[in-house]
C-alpha cells in the first residue's frame, strides 16, 4: 500500500505493511496552506521567516470548515453556490428569530457537507454579540470522520466571530 507522507502532497512516498498507525508525528494524513504570511513576534524568536508554512490534519480541516463558512457565494469561480453568505447577513436590520437562525444553521451544515466530506456536523449554533447586532458568533462542533482502524474519532469546536466594520 502506498503512502504519502507528511500530507497528500506527494513529497514523500513510502511503501509499509498494512499496520502502519497514522497516530505518529511524522505520518500526515491531510495537509493544507497556512494563511500567516507576515511574521510575528512568536514567528521571529522560533526563527521562523513567515514564508508559507503548512498546516496537517485537524488544524488543515479547521481551517477548511472556516473557509467554507466565511465564504460568499458567487465568491468562487466555477462553484458559485459555494458558500453561507454569512458577511452578508451582518448589514441586514433584522432581529434573529428562530426560523432565520434555523435557515443559517441549516445553510452551514448543508454547505460543510456538500464541501468537507471529512467531518461529520454535529452541531451549529447562532448568537449576536450585543443589541446592535454587529457581530455574528458561530460554534460549529464536528466529529472528524475515521481514516484508518487505528484512528479514533473526536468531536472538535471551531468558533468564528465575524463583526461589521463599516
């Protein structure tokens, strides 16, 4: 069987025996780019450069959860029903009740699972910050679906804050 290491990138091929446990350090099973280009303070004293780095596994499926929620539709070329429009609910004046919240629920779980199919929603849910309405908290709680025998399944919280600024 072969496997990729450090990611399905393709830079490190190696061959193995069926028992291989993905559960170690080295073996990547997902990877992605990490969007930090500028280098911080924590970034300098590691000695890192803020070039573009990777992110593996959980973090790299986080991150794609985060995409797909904060993403408008009509956003990406050639998948324009991609998306939650959630920026776009930030400059309506309405009041959230039950039934819009449930719409916006249903439209993140609708929309992870057509563009994520390595987790499985459990959970969405909905607030406003305060009484102008200007921010939006999302909590999305997923399980991250198994990948080999050896791997145990987690359930995993993401919170996204998306706030007005105009």
């Amino acid at each position: 069987m072969a496997v990729h290491g450090r990611g399905y990138t393709g830079d490190r091929q190696t061959r193995e025996e069926e028992s291989l446990s993905f559960d170690s350090l080295h073996d990547y099973v997902y990877s992605d780019l990490d969007f930090i280009f500028k280098p911080t303070l924590a970034y300098q004293e590691a000695g890192l450069s803020g070039d573009v780095a990777k992110k593996f596994d959980g973090d790299a499926i986080k991150q794609s959860v985060k995409n797909i929620v904060l993403t408008n539709t009509y956003e990406r070329p050639w998948k324009p029903t991609m998306g939650c429009n959630i920026r776009n609910l930030l400059f309506e004046d309405i009041e959230f009740d039950f039934f819009e919240t449930f719409q916006i629920q249903e439209k993140i779980k609708n929309q992870l699972g057509l563009y994520e199919p390595r987790i499985t929603v459990e959970n969405v849910s909905i607030a406003t910050s305060d009484k102008y309405q200007d921010t939006l908290n999302i909590s999305i709680s997923y399980k991250l679906k198994t990948i080999t025998k050896l791997s145990n399944p987690r359930t995993v919280i993401v919170k996204i804050a998306v706030k007005r600024i105009r």
